[in-house]
C-alpha cells in the first residue's frame, strides 16, 4: 500500500496544483461589478466574544462549558461582511492570540475586495498557523463580496439549494440520564453523532438504542489506540445502525489507519490529521473521506477547494465545524449543496447567538437567500 500511494502523490499533486490555480472572477455571470476603488478602503475590526453551551460538552479527552470565539469585520464603501474564529481550547488558539494575529492584518493595501485569492494569499503568509484567525478574515471577505453582489454564496458557486443534506446533531459524552434527554431534545434530527474514545464507548451507544434506532455516526476523536480493537468496535457499531466512523485512531498512526480503512465495513473519516488543502491527499488510501472545517483549512476558498480536490480523488467528503454561532454556520453551510456528509449543529448547541442565518428543519440544513453568507439578521453582542 506504501508504494501505491507513493505513485499516487506525483499525479494527485499535479492535480492539486490544477485546482489550486482557479481564481474567483467579479465578471460572474457576464456582469461586472462596479466599486468605488478610488476613494474606498477595506477596513479590519474585531472583538471577542464568549458562546455558551447548553450542556458540557465532553469529547474523549476533554470536557467545556463554553466556548471563545473572534468576530470580525469588514468595511468597504459602506457594506460590512462578517466573520467569526471558533476556538476551543484544545486547538492552540485563543482570543489573544487571535487579536494578536489580526491586529498585524493590514488591508487598507487592497482597493478592491473581488482581489480574494491575492489578499487570503497575504493573509496566509502574515504568519504560520493561525487557522481560526485567518478564517474569520476569510469569511468577512466572503460575506462582503457576496453582498456586493446582492448574491448569497451557493448561487455565486452554481450550487442548487435544494440539494443541501441532513445534519447530524451531536451527543457528547455523559451519564446515561444525560444522554436520553439529549437524544430526547435532539428528536427533529434524522441522524446522530456520538462521541467516543472513552471506555464507556458501548454504554453510550448502547444508551441511545434503548431509546431511538435512528442513524448514527461516531467521532472517536484519535481515542483508539490498537487497531484491532479498532476493528472489533467498527464490526460491533455495524451490527447497530453506525453509518461512519471519524478519525478512529491518532493521527500519526498512519498505517494502521489504512490497514483498518481497507478492513472497515463502515467508511472511515479524517478529520484531526485533515487541515488543509495538502492533507487531502495524504488521506487518499487512508481514509475513506474527510472532514472540512473552516476554522482548520483557513475558510471558504480553501475549504471549496479541499472539496473539489477530495471528489476528484474518490474520496467522500464531510462539512464539520466546531462549537460556532450563525456566523460561521452560514458560511460552511453554503458549500453544502451535494455534499452527502453534514455535521453543521454547531450554532444548534449553543445558547446565545448573536447571528440568524441558516436553518436546521427538520433535521435538513436550509439555505437563506440573503446575500453573501446568508446572515439574515444580525442581534446585539
């Protein structure tokens, strides 16, 4: 298997590369958009802001009540795009270090907000990491743009609204009480993610089933740590209505990764060892498919991209995100159209958001027309 995907990384990187050369155009539709370039400067603002969870949320090796997150801004002639970084605790970044890497975000530079590829590009290069940070910057531009427009996203990317796909809604790890009432509040929802990695890995599933049968998926969290106990938990969760499973085993165990993908009865799923765009095809002939963050992969240009990329390679693609308001929901949300894989509950989980914009209906992620990311409505914070 080594030496296949060794034969493979020459020809998928020269596909990446091809993917990696598409650049947004503002004649879109045969129409130009006129700005005021001369007199008009984009202006960066942002401040801090703390998104309280309903319940604790326990993954497999941590547990919050709340979770920080960046809002930012973005001016130009008069129309103001919003952004947001998600932060929780365990990804390295914060608030302060968040303010710290936009206070150095200079884009006063730039006189034209169509120039997306060249002014993410700096943006990326400002400094390393910082993906949340840069997200947020990305997001902003995002939502400008589109406004510009007078176009949300999906329409700008061709996509068909209709096509948007069921999200599943998460059940963190808890007590047995806990739990049922989550599964309880959760009955709108077509499918299920629990977290697992503890060892109360088969009372958590064996919890819900005493309760709905309804589709399940898993997210591990690298919390296996042998790959055939691996193994042994996937064909247990198959005999019970488990449909995927995300990120079974640590990052760095590579090969054993792929030895239990070609053995796995479910699909198997990258999520923490899949960042950004150079992950997806290091993940080909790991994992089934992927799992797409914005607060990883830096926002919606490269995230658009990572899909395009997976699809080409055969993978099958998720749309996640962390514990995020409407901002941030609003933005992934509008690449979802034929995507089969969703795990957009993120503003469904918290109990102050400040933004409206995408819907969960009946359990169906629902698209607003409004333009750029599709914020309908913007509350104080």
């Amino acid at each position: 298997m080594k030496c296949g995907r060794r034969t493979f990384l020459s020809i998928a990187g020269l596909l990446g590369g091809l993917i990696l050369t598409n650049s947004f155009n503002k004649n879109l539709f045969g129409k130009t958009f006129s700005i005021n370039k001369k007199n008009s400067k984009m202006k960066l603002t942002f401040k801090s802001y703390t998104l309280e969870l309903k319940h604790v949320f326990t993954l497999a090796s941590s547990s919050r009540t709340t979770t920080p997150v960046m809002f930012t801004q973005i001016e130009f002639d008069g129309v103001v795009g919003y952004g947001e970084a998600s932060m929780p605790p365990y990804l390295g970044e914060s608030q302060e270090s968040a303010a710290k890497f936009l206070s150095k975000v200079d884009l006063t530079k730039f006189n034209d907000p169509f120039e997306i590829e060249s002014i993410l590009e700096y943006v990326d290069k400002i400094e390393p990491n910082n993906p949340a940070a840069k997200a947020s910057i990305d997001i902003a531009l995002h939502d400008l743009v589109g406004k510009i427009m007078g176009k949300p996203w999906y329409k700008i990317w061709n996509l068909d609204k209709e096509r948007t796909p069921f999200t599943s809604f998460t059940i963190g790890i808890d007590t047995d009480e806990v739990v049922k009432e989550k599964v309880t509040e959760a009955e709108e929802y077509k499918i299920l993610k629990v977290k697992l990695g503890r060892d109360s890995d088969k009372r958590m599933i064996e919890t819900i089933r005493s309760v709905t049968n309804k589709p399940i998926v898993v997210d591990v969290n690298q919390g296996w740590k042998d790959k055939f106990f691996a193994l042994d938990m996937i064909n247990w969760l198959n005999e019970r209505n488990v449909k995927m499973v995300e990120q079974p085993m640590p990052k760095e165990m590579i090969d054993d990764m792929a030895w239990l993908t070609e053995k796995s009865p479910l699909p198997t799923f990258g999520d923490e060892s899949v960042q950004r765009i150079h992950d997806v095809i290091k993940a080909h002939g790991v994992y089934s498919g992927i799992n797409i963050k914005l607060m990883k992969c830096t926002g919606l240009r490269e995230a658009n991209k990572m899909i395009n990329l997976a699809k080409s390679l055969g993978m099958e693609v998720m749309l996640g995100c962390m514990t995020e308001s409407s901002c941030a929901i609003s933005a992934v949300s509008q690449l979802s159209p034929g995507i089969q894989w969703a795990d957009l509950d993120g503003a469904l989980l918290i109990s102050n958001d400040p933004f409206e914009g995408t819907k969960v209906i009946d359990g169906k992620v629902v698209l607003s027309d409004s333009p750029g990311i599709g914020i309908t409505k913007v509350l104080p914070h």
